[in-house]
C-alpha cells in the first residue's frame, strides 16, 4: 500500500519530499482528541449548512470562527480530525515518525468511526474534508506551547489519490493544520470512549466531550446550565437547551458519564458504575491558582494545562499532595522554564 502511495502528488500538486507522510496503517487506534477543541466551540452543532461567523470569548480565550460557502465544519466533520489524531497518537507512543501530512484510506476511516460504507457515505465524507478545509479559524488558544493568532483551517488541504472505478474515493492525503498537530506532539489530548462514535445527535457529541474533558476521571463536575449553553456552541435558546439536557437526563446516552440537574440551575455530571476511592482522587485546584497559571503563561488555556498536570500526577503514581495548588504552579513555572 505504501509503494502505490508514495509516488502520489501531494494536496498542493507537488510530491511529498523525502517520502515525508504518515502512513494510517495502525488497526484499532484508540480514539483520541485534543484538549483545545474539546474545551471550546470550534464546530457546528447544526445538521444543516451553517454559516453563521461565530465569535466566542471565555476566561481570556477568543475565538472567531468564519464558514466557508459550504458552511461550518460541523461536530460530525470532526471525525476525521479525531481519525488522525488517534493514528498519530498511536505511532508516536509506538516511537515511529509522524508528520502532519497523513496518507488514509477512506474506507478504515469510515469503519473506525462507526459510520456506513455506502456510496452515500463516501459523498459525505467528502462534503467533510471540504467544510474542514474552507472553514477558517483565528484565536489566541495556545497549543504545544504557541499561541496561534493568524487564521487557518483545521485542516491545511485534502486531495483524493485515488478513486474506484465508480468514482468512489479510496486513499487521500490530509495535512493538518500546524495548530492541531502541535497539541499532538506535544500529547495535548484526551482518550475517548469508542462508543463516543455511537452518538448520533450533535449536542450528545459535544455534551460528552465537556464532561470528558472537565469531569475526567473525577468522581462529578458541576456547571452552570448558561455557562454549559456558552460553552457547548449551542445556538437554542437557553430554555430549549434546558428542555434538552432534561431529554438527555431522562434518556442517560453518555458513554461514562451521568448527568444529574441540580437546584440552582446547575448541571452534574457523574461516573456511571464506577467507585472511586477517595485515595485515588485528583487534587483539587482553588480559582486562585487557575488565576496564577493564567498570568505566568497569558493567553493558554488553563483547564488544558490541569487536565495535563493531573494526567502527569496519575502518572507518576497519584502520590499524596499536601499542597496541591503550589505543586501545580510549581509545574506551570517549570514548563516555561523548560
């Protein structure tokens, strides 16, 4: 398969140098995500064209998003990023190289993301690389390390490499943008469950990945049902978002996680069937220390940075922290100092 690739033109009608591509060859990766777009609305929630230009602002973080004539990529456009992401992630805990330039096989992409194989399928696959592409982005959100403030796509070009005899796609070349492939190399990512590919409606998608990214492996995560709205992209009206999270309540389709309406207007996400040992939780951060983080690295997300503190933390055995708050700026300050 790499021998009738490599001679392929890249998407931009050039050959790749150096044979310098990364090869979607790994069975079963596990489904990962990164961090950015898991904490903020990049994507649409819409089932029909959006071309809305959103623009988004939360604890120092902008974002304006601007469709292309196809509209907004939409939560289930994502796919494909989540497609990537997870080879990717698998090849460089594997030790092999990777670039930002990704040779898949249309099909693989299809089967892994639970999603029909049909004609009708492959069209709409295609519909996603184009909204992916035309869709422009600019924001000060850091990743790997670097704020981004120019525009760009989520993902760079695509190009169809080769076709079956009906026309249906068979292999194409993605270049991700710099932006997404910096939260790879530097492990900015989250895993997700396999059954997130089951979720059909695209506030389920999106609900699941605040709770996977805030609640994690903590026993529940709170959160205000206007800040829920604000966050998830939702464009309802806070009412019919209400009426929808009590749908969601009631029908409890979340891989890993319950929700629970609390008084006060207030979400709770839970772990479903999972107890958890009070030893074993992770430290909990004061505001005031989110706010040190903020002003020693301004602009970079600072849920991003805990969520990657906690996971070093696990790592390293979950020991006993008296201090958490100073452990955690301690951390932050050596980053910068790295």
């Amino acid at each position: 398969m790499a021998g009738q690739i490599t001679g392929q033109m890249s998407a931009g009608g050039s050959a790749p140098q150096g044979g310098d591509f990364f090869l979607c060859d790994i069975f079963d990766a596990i489904p990962k995500n990164d961090l950015a777009s898991m904490e903020h609305p990049l994507f649409s929630l819409g089932t029909r064209p959006d071309r809305r230009i959103l623009n988004y602002e939360h604890n120092g973080a902008e974002i304006t998003v601007v469709p292309s004539v196809k509209g907004l990529a939409t939560i289930h456009d994502k796919d494909i990023l989540i497609f990537c992401i997870s080879q990717l992630m698998a090849a460089v805990n594997a030790g092999r190289q990777v670039s930002r330039t990704l040779h898949l096989t249309a099909h693989d992409l299809l089967v892994a993301t639970n999603r029909e194989t049909s004609g009708d399928a492959y069209r709409r696959l295609r519909e996603a690389f184009e909204r992916l592409a035309g869709t422009r982005i600019t924001t000060n959100i850091v990743t790997g390390g670097q704020e981004v403030t120019s525009g760009f796509g989520l993902i760079e070009s695509w190009e169809i490499v080769r076709k079956a005899r009906g026309g249906r796609m068979v292999n194409v070349v993605v270049t991700l943008s710099e932006w997404i492939y910096r939260a790879v190399l530097s492990k900015s990512v989250l895993t997700l469950s396999r059954d997130y590919f089951r979720l059909r409606k695209p506030l389920e998608r999106r609900i699941y990945e605040l709770a996977r990214k805030h609640c994690g492996r903590q026993d529940s995560w709170q959160i205000s049902v206007e800040t829920l709205l604000k966050k998830s992209g939702s464009a309802s009206p806070r009412r019919v978002f209400r009426k929808m999270l009590r749908d969601m309540i009631a029908a409890q389709p979340l891989p890993d996680y319950a929700l629970e309406e609390r008084p006060g207007d207030i979400i709770r996400f839970s772990q479903k069937h999972e107890v958890v040992d009070p030893t074993q939780r992770p430290p909990v951060l004061s505001e005031e220390a989110l706010e040190a983080a903020r002003a020693l690295m301004p602009g970079a997300d600072v849920y991003a940075l805990e969520a990657e503190w906690r996971a070093m933390w696990r790592r390293s055995g979950s020991p006993r922290l008296r201090k958490a708050d100073a452990a955690f700026v301690g951390w932050v300050k050596k980053r910068l100092s790295d």
